[in-house]
C-alpha cells in the first residue's frame, strides 16, 4: 500500500512535468520549481526506502513505527492521587512523573540525580513518585511497601533515597535499618510496611495506571504528561531554560 502511495506520486510529478513541457511558451521559472519538486520527491522516495529498511531490520511494520510514534508524542493526565508529591505542587514549570521500584539496579543509579534535582528546583518542578514493581523482581513489592510505611510518617523522599543503594540485599532488616537512619517511629513502621491486601491494592493502582500510560520498565519517566524515553538531569534543566 505505501509503495502504490509513492508510486502515485511519481506519476502526479511526471505528470505535471510532462505537461509543463508541452505547454506552448512554458516558462523557466515554473520548469524550474517542477525540476526542484522532482529532485525533492526522488530524497523523500529514497529516504522512505531507508526508513523502512531501518524498521524491517527491527521487525515492525511502519504502522507499528506510527503506534509508537503517536504513543511518545501523546500527552497523559496522570494523577498524584495518593503517591509522594515532593517540590511545587501549584504552580510548577515542570511536572515529573516517575514509574520505578527499588530492586531495580537502574532505578537505583538514577536515584542520586533524582535526588540532587529535588535540593536544586524545589521551586520549579513538582516531583511525583508511582510504583511500579516488576514481576521479577521478588522483593520490589515489599519494598515499596516499606515506602508507604515511610511516608505514612512524612518521611518517604528521606527513605527513598537512604534505601536506593541496596537494590541488591532488599529484606525486613534492611527497611527497618533505613528506617532507623532516617528516624521513623520503628514499631509503627513494622505495622504499616506489612504486605496485606490493601497494601497489594495501593501498589497494584500505580502498576495499572503506568500499564495504562504506557509504561514498559523501570525507571520511566513523564514530563508534563508526556513520556521521555531519554531522561536526564540534563534534559530537565533544558526543559526548564525553555519553560515559560
């Protein structure tokens, strides 16, 4: 179907080429715009041709290409809801969503960033944490559990970050050892950090809206609603120079 596309197109060109020449007195200006517009069409043609190798070798057709295009571009409402809200929360110049756990090596090696833009814009931007435990990852549930406990006590961000270096030896000791660092009511800490069903249903309704918005693994990040598969602090203090 594309390919009849192109070719039809081909044929509006050489036609209007053709017919440009036959007319009597044709000028040379207008010979040479439908030159240009031919030498045009021929780059689209064969830049058409490399893209569609690019995706063939990637095993999707263009309209898949077209899917994710439409998905990265789109702009979701995502509400805070019940999650961590850290920074501007009424007037922010920039909204950052993040969908992540804590078993997660790579959301761990982002935490620090994460951490070092929350001291720096507090102002400007409005951060909003969202779970989102991967099915392989045993031990992120409980962990996120052990945040929730935490920030039933005001003190999720402090947590979050104390904790994001043992991605690797998540346990009941290690949460309550957090705990201790960062000075939670410990024994109010074990009651609310137990893994029940209303905690199964607090982290499932992260996991679902990030499902829903199009998250696919960890850490995923929105930035004003709209996904950024290439996240960086970098990004975010550009995004900021050009935020009105």
């Amino acid at each position: 179907m594309k390919r009849l596309s192109l070719f039809a197109m081909a044929l509006v060109v050489s036609g209007l080429v053709a017919c440009n020449q036959a007319s009597a007195g044709g000028s040379f200006n207008q010979q040479a715009r439908l030159d240009s517009l031919e030498k045009d069409f021929k780059q689209v043609k064969e830049e058409f041709e490399i893209i569609k190798y690019a995706l063939d070798k990637r095993g999707i057709s263009l309209e898949q290409a077209r899917a994710e295009m439409e998905a990265d571009n789109k702009v979701w409402d995502i509400p805070d809801e019940d999650s961590p809200v850290f920074g501007n929360t009424k007037n922010p110049k920039l909204t950052i969503v993040e969908f992540t756990e804590f078993q997660c090596p790579y959301c761990s090696r982002i935490a620090p960033d994460m951490q070092e833009l929350n001291k720096k814009y507090p102002n400007e931007i409005k951060f909003v944490y969202k779970h989102f435990p991967l099915s392989f990852h045993s031990n992120a549930k409980a962990a996120a559990a052990a945040s929730i406990a935490a920030q039933k006590q005001g003190k999720f961000w402090e947590f979050r970050y104390a904790l994001a270096p043992h991605s690797r030896e998540l346990s009941d000791s290690i949460y309550i050892a957090v705990a201790k660092e960062v000075g939670l009511n410990i024994e109010q800490f074990k009651k609310d950090m137990v893994l029940d069903s209303a905690m199964n249903a607090r982290i499932d309704k992260d996991f679902q809206l990030g499902v829903k918005v199009g998250v696919q693994g960890t850490p995923n990040f929105y930035i004003n609603g709209k996904r950024q598969d290439r996240f960086s602090t970098g990004l975010v203090e550009k995004m900021l120079k050009e935020a009105k």
